[in-house]
C-alpha cells in the first residue's frame, strides 16, 4: 500500500494510529519509527554516506537535515550537529535500558529517529545519532 502522508512540502502535524502507520510503512521502517528500534551500529545505508544533499523522515517526507550539519562521529550510526529547522524534530526524555537520553522525534509524524548527546562538534555541541532506515536522502539537483 502507498504511503498517503508523506510529503515534502506539507508540514502540517499528522495524527495517524500506529495501526494505520503498519499498513503503509515497509516493515523496517515502521519497526524504529513505531516501536523505537535501533539498527545495529555501522550496518545503516547512511552511516559512512558523505552524499550532498537533504535527509527527509522516511515515515512523512518532513525535512531533517541537511548534508553540511552530517559529521563522522564514529559512533556507527549517522550523525548530525543540526536540524533544518528548529521544530524539524521534537524531543522527549526517554528513561529506557537504564539511562537518561533524549529522544528524537519527527517533528511532523512523531516517528522515532534516535537520539541526541552534547557531545558532538562545534557550533552546536550536539550529536544527532540517527537510524538510516528512518531517513530518506535526496542529493542536491545539480551534482557539487
Ligand atoms: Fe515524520
């Protein structure tokens, strides 16, 4: 089935039940955006990735980062120091395994991303550890 909330261009909040989200994400996709998975370290399609160009939700098409703010972290998943925008993503202390984190949330569709630390590069000090799978590239139309 065809996904009908994703877009590019409508920033608008969806409210869409984790029911409906099965039935049109791939299987992947819906297990770290709904059920806040995590792939394994250094296996994600983005994780070594040094394309030009802007990562969306791969759930709603909502606009995340783009390719200058992406850094080697050397954590094993891909990392960011910022978002597009400021409300590209929300945030939520998550107390699961036994740590405090915050976590990433689409700021459109509330998908799980990952999470952020305050270890990473200037200017920000933040590290956005996000799932590839979670992720949808698209390289700038005219190559750098
Ligand atoms: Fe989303």
């Amino acid at each position: 089935m065809p996904n009908p909330y994703y877009s590019r261009t409508d920033t608008t909040k969806l409210n869409v039940s984790d029911a409906e989200w099965k039935k049109v994400l791939p299987e992947d996709v819906y297990y770290i955006a709904r059920n806040k998975g995590t792939e394994r370290p250094f296996t994600g399609k983005y994780n070594d990735f040094e394309g030009l160009g802007t990562y969306y939700c791969a759930a709603c098409g909502n606009a995340l980062f783009k390719s200058d703010s992406k850094f080697a972290s050397g954590c094993g998943w891909p990392s960011f120091f910022e978002t597009i925008r400021k409300n590209s993503v929300e945030y939520h202390t998550d107390k699961s395994h036994g740590m405090i984190r915050t976590e990433v949330l689409c700021g459109r569709c509330g998908a799980h991303l990952g999470h952020v630390f305050d270890d990473g590069p200037p200017p920000t000090h933040k590290r956005f550890c996000m799932n590839s799978i979670v992720l949808d590239f698209e390289g700038d139309k005219q190559g750098r």
